[in-house]
C-alpha cells in the first residue's frame, strides 16, 4: 500500500457540556489511500459526522480535539494555526455538507459563487475561472454548464445543486473530501447517479473520499472499505466486500442482517435490540455490550483491537470464528 | 432563463396585480418629478423674496395677484404662491427624507451585518446600543439632536439619521443572523476568503429584501418626522420653507378662515406619506413568502 494521503490516529473529540463531558469520538484510527473511499458507517449520534467536521478542524466550543493527530500529506493538521487551517481548507480537503440547500448561497449565481470558491485560494481572472467552473460542473454530470453557470441555485433541482456543492468541492483538487450524507435528501435513483459519478471522480482525480452515512446499503455500493461507527469508537474496519461477507463485530453483523435486501419478503426486518446508549453515561467496557447476544462478564472490559490481515475488530467475541452463535 | 424570468420582471409582474399600489407608485413618481422639476412647473420662485409682494398674502384660491397670474392654491402670509411653495416645499422634503433615509439604510445596514458576522462582545455593545437607542421615541431624540446641532439641513438629516439607523441595525442584525448559521457561510468563513467579501457578496445580498421593506417605511417616515420637527419651528429656515412649515405658517390663521395655508400643504403631505407607504406594503407583502398567493 502507497503512503496514505490522510492518517487518523487515535482521535478523540470532546463535549464539555454542562451536563458532563461527551466522548463524541473516542480513539478513531483509520488511513486513507489516494482515490480511496472510505465508508463511515454509524447510527445517529455514532460521532461520524463529530470525527468528519474534527478532521476539518471544525470543531466549535464547547467541542475540542483532546488527543489524537490528523495526518494530511504529511502535515498535522490538528495543532495547525486557524490561518493555516483555512488556507489548506477547500484546497487540500474539502467537505459536501447533507443539506444542499443551505450549502449554496440563494442570491448569488452558481457561476458568481464558484469564482468566490476559486478566488479564496487563488487569484485567476474571470475567463479562466468560468472555464474551470464549467469544467467541473460538466464532470459532475451537469449539462450545457457554460448557461448553467447564470442560473441560481433555486433553478436547480436538489439533486442538481448536491451536485455543484460536489463540483465545487472538487474546486482546488483537493486530496481529501469528506462528505457528509451528501445524499440522505436526495431521491434514491439521483443518489445512485450521484454515487456512481462520485465513484468514478475518485478514481479519476485520486482524490479520497470519506462518504459518511447511516446508510449502510448506500455506502457499500461505493466505498473501498468500511468503517463501522459506534459510540464515538470504529468497531469494525476492513475492505467492504470482507466486511459485508465475513462480519466479526456483533454490531456490523446486526446492522447487515437489517438491510431489507437480507430479509426475506413478509417476514419481519432483523432489528438489533435496544437503542445507542447516552454519550454521557456508557456503559463501561463495551459500549455495544448492553444490546449485544454474545455479551460475557468479560465484556465490562474495554475489548482491545484485534487486527486480521487488512481488517480489523474489536470484541472479545467476534461472529464467525471461536464461538457459533448461541442457539 | 435569463428573457423573460429575471427576479425584477417577476416582481414587477406581482406588483402590477395591485391596482392601489400602481396608483400610489404613479403618484410616487409623480411627486417626485414635481419635486425634481419644481423651478420648471412653479409659476413663482417662492425663495426669491423680491418676487414676493405682501400686498398678496393670505389671499384665497383662484386670486390675481400682482405678479399677474392666478394664485390656484391661494397665498401664504408672506405672499407666496402656495402652489409653487408646495413644489419647492415637497423638494426640500423628499430630498431630507431620501438623504437621511439612505445614510440611515447604510450606517445601520452596516453595524447590523458586523454585529451578526463577528458577534461576541462587538456584537453585545452595537445591539445593547441599539436597544437602547429604540427605547427612546424617534420623535424625542431628533428634537434634543436639533436643539444642540441648531438649525440646517445636514443638521436635520444627522438628527433623523441618529434616530432611525437603529430600525435598518436591527434589521440588517436580524436578516444577517439567521444567514450566518447556515453552511455557505461557515463554508466561507471556514475558507481563506477575506471577511470584507464574505460579509459584501455573501451576507449582504441575503439581507436585502426585508432592508428594501425597511428603508421605504423609513423614508416616508424620515418625511413626517422632517416635517414635525419643521412644524415645531426646528426644522430648516423661514426662508425655505419645507411642507411642515407651510403648514406650521398657516396654522395660526386655521380659525379665521383661511384654511388654505395650512390644509393643501397638508394634503400634499398626506399624499406623498400615503403613496409611499402604499407602496411599502406592497413591496413588504411581495417579500414576504407567508403571504405570497
């Protein structure tokens, strides 16, 4: 494997509420290779979105990056200077926010807001800017994109405006984009289009993606490899087709066997019992532990990281591999 | 996209569904072209005091006067054609209000937007202010500015701009905030982009509308209050008289009969007060979604 482009080590972000500390991300790892994409998986309030905006450094108070180090091309980003950090931002990385209609401005053309894009880094002249604007917007699968640049956003459909969050995203070239649900508002056919144009774009350009979402049917259509979210920890990381075959965390097994595409017709969808336990008040050991079948008295332990080849897990009893599920 | 559906025809096509509304946007303009071209359509120039004989004053509507020429409004007590006052009156009004309504429209847009853009203590101190500034009437804070500025018209406009910068500030404030939480601008903000841009082609833009709303009801408003302060005796010189003090010149002769002073500059007042509000509203409605058809 080439030098990774992005290299997550042991990061962990933060809460100090008044209510007490909320351990949103606590000790994610994960490397990117270039035109990789990685899958962030994870229930609501997993912290996939805390540890996406925490590679940005977007974190605002009360959150902070407590530990840990964002490795991008070889520079640490998370004891960079704000300056530094917002001239690397939209160049280097850049991010596609879930919602596209609050990511554009509504009074200012798409052509006028993707110069401000362009110009935040750069100084190019009009012309020149268009082009690359228009060249982008084409890539992304936008027709006649010359005309499209006078439109507004309130002209394009939302599938069409993710679209040039995405163009714009893609501005400077950047090394990393993280997206963000690019896709929860979306139709399910655009969302397929957009992930097969996404796809595509990564492995043209080299850039690496970190695709967040729940959805875990969506995100493995696209993604190289999968990281499963819980609690603020990745469980379970490997390669997709692996990982979908051959889970061993007892949470990626329960959220695979609730993909309606597993179950059979009229029967009831496999759900996994109980809810995402509080941030603020885990259940020591394994947080996973309290809706878990194959919980022990060992698992009050923090259960270490077991590493397999090109994955890795993290539970004292893994699907697949010393025990068979208890009948 | 761009022939036949540009924001301002669709506009103008909404607006054009409001019959009262044209009628008072005619009027509008109308008013203000007399204003304009007052000198042009007065039969006299009333600030010339050797045009003015006292031999005609205070006489009735439809009166000869020396100059030879039919006084249609009558005469005020200093001999002047009304009519041709009232022209040169509503300039001298319109150009105060359109004065202070626009520096007001600048001032306050601009504190506005940075109170909402850097927020903190910087905003904490510019919207206290403006509280504080709005807890007082309009009327008040003009009347002491004047009585300590004295007499003039950048004197008058400084005190009208001092009392009603607050409503664009809060204005501006509101619009600016609730833009500045949405991602295009954490997006911007988060990126190498200078501040003066991100608060110019982002923000602004976005707080247009309901300053639009704002600034003609404070135009029509910076009008009235010009003319109270005029009718009060501490608006501009005798010698130019704007509408509030035709009508403050008029008053005392109201109960003797001679109504004429003070009545149709009163009426070209409520006129161009009424139109302009008129047009506010529909200008308002047509902003606002909730009441879009």
């Amino acid at each position: 494997m080439t030098d990774p482009v992005l290299s997550v080590r042991d990061l962990r972000t933060h809460f100090f509420t008044r209510a007490g500390v909320v351990k949103a991300v606590d000790g994610v790892s994960f490397d990117l290779a270039a035109g990789e994409i990685l899958g962030l998986v994870g229930e609501s309030g997993s912290g996939k979105t805390v540890t996406g905006f925490s590679i940005l450094g977007l974190i605002d108070a009360p959150g902070r990056i407590v530990e840990g180090s964002v490795m991008l091309n070889g520079t640490e980003l998370t004891s960079l200077p704000e300056a530094q950090l917002r001239a690397r931002r939209g160049r280097d990385i850049s991010m596609v926010f879930q919602d596209p209609i609050a990511t554009l401005n509504p009074m200012l053309t798409i052509g006028q807001q993707m110069r401000l894009a362009i110009n935040a880094h750069e100084k190019l002249g009009r012309r020149a800017a268009e082009a690359r604007a228009a060249e982008l917007l084409t890539q992304v699968g936008i027709p006649s994109a010359e005309a499209r640049l006078r439109s507004y956003p309130h002209e394009f459909s939302g599938g069409m405006r993710q679209r040039v969050a995405i163009a714009i995203a893609l501005l400077h070239r950047p090394s990393v984009i993280v997206a963000d649900e690019p896709t929860t508002a979306l139709d399910v056919s655009i969302q397929a289009q957009i992930l097969y144009q996404m796809r595509d774009l990564a492995a043209q350009t080299g850039t690496a993606l970190i695709w967040i979402s729940h959805d875990l049917a969506v995100v493995s259509s696209l993604a190289t490899r999968l990281a499963v979210m819980y609690a603020g920890r990745i469980v379970e990381q490997g390669p997709t087709a692996t990982l979908l075959r051959d889970p061993r965390h007892p949470y990626t097994a329960g959220l695979i066997a609730s993909l309606p595409a597993t179950s059979k017709p009229g029967e009831p969808l496999a759900q996994i019992p109980g809810t995402t336990p509080s941030l603020l008040s885990l259940p020591p050991g394994c947080p996973f532990a309290p809706r878990c079948a194959r919980q022990t008295p060992a698992c009050t332990e923090e259960p270490a990281l077991t590493i397999e080849a090109d994955r890795g897990w993290r539970c004292f009893h893994p699907v697949g591999q010393m025990h068979e599920e208890p009948a | 996209m761009s022939d036949q559906s540009t924001p301002l025809r669709r506009f103008w096509a909404e607006f054009r569904e409001n019959k009262v509304a044209v009628v008072a946007l005619v009027v509008m303009v109308l008013m203000g072209l007399l204003a304009l071209f007052a000198s042009v359509v007065s039969p006299q120039n009333p600030y010339d005091l050797a045009n003015l004989s006292l031999m005609d004053s205070r006489r009735p509507p439809g009166f000869v006067g020396s100059g030879g020429y039919t006084h249609l409004l009558g005469t005020d007590p200093q001999g002047r054609d009304l009519l041709s006052a009232i022209f040169y009156g509503l300039r001298i009004s319109i150009q105060i209000g359109l004065a202070a309504g626009f520096v007001s429209l600048t001032i306050g847009t601009f504190l506005g937007i940075l109170a909402a853009y850097l927020g903190g203590r910087i905003e904490t101190l510019i919207m206290r202010m403006v509280d504080l500034q709005l807890s007082f009437p309009a009327i008040l804070l003009a009347l002491v500015i004047v009585a300590m500025l004295g007499q003039g018209k950048a004197q008058l406009i400084g005190a009208l701009v001092a009392a009603q910068y607050a409503y664009f500030a809060r204005t501006a404030y509101g619009a600016a905030k609730a833009e500045r939480g949405k991602d295009y601008i954490e997006a911007a903000v988060a990126t190498p982009l200078s501040t003066r841009l991100v608060m110019l082609r982002h923000l602004l833009p976005n707080c247009t509308p309901p300053l639009i709303v704002v600034a003609t009801v404070q135009i029509a408003n910076s009008i009235s209050l010009e003319a109270t302060l005029s009718f009060l005796g501490l608006g501009l010189p005798v010698t130019e008289p704007s509408l509030g003090m035709l009508i403050s010149n008029g008053f005392p002769y109201m109960m003797s009969g001679r109504y004429w002073i003070s009545v149709y500059p009163g009426v070209a007042l409520i006129i161009l007060i009424v139109a302009i509000n008129i047009v506010g509203d529909q200008v308002r409605d047509q902003f606002n979604p909730r009441l879009r058809r």
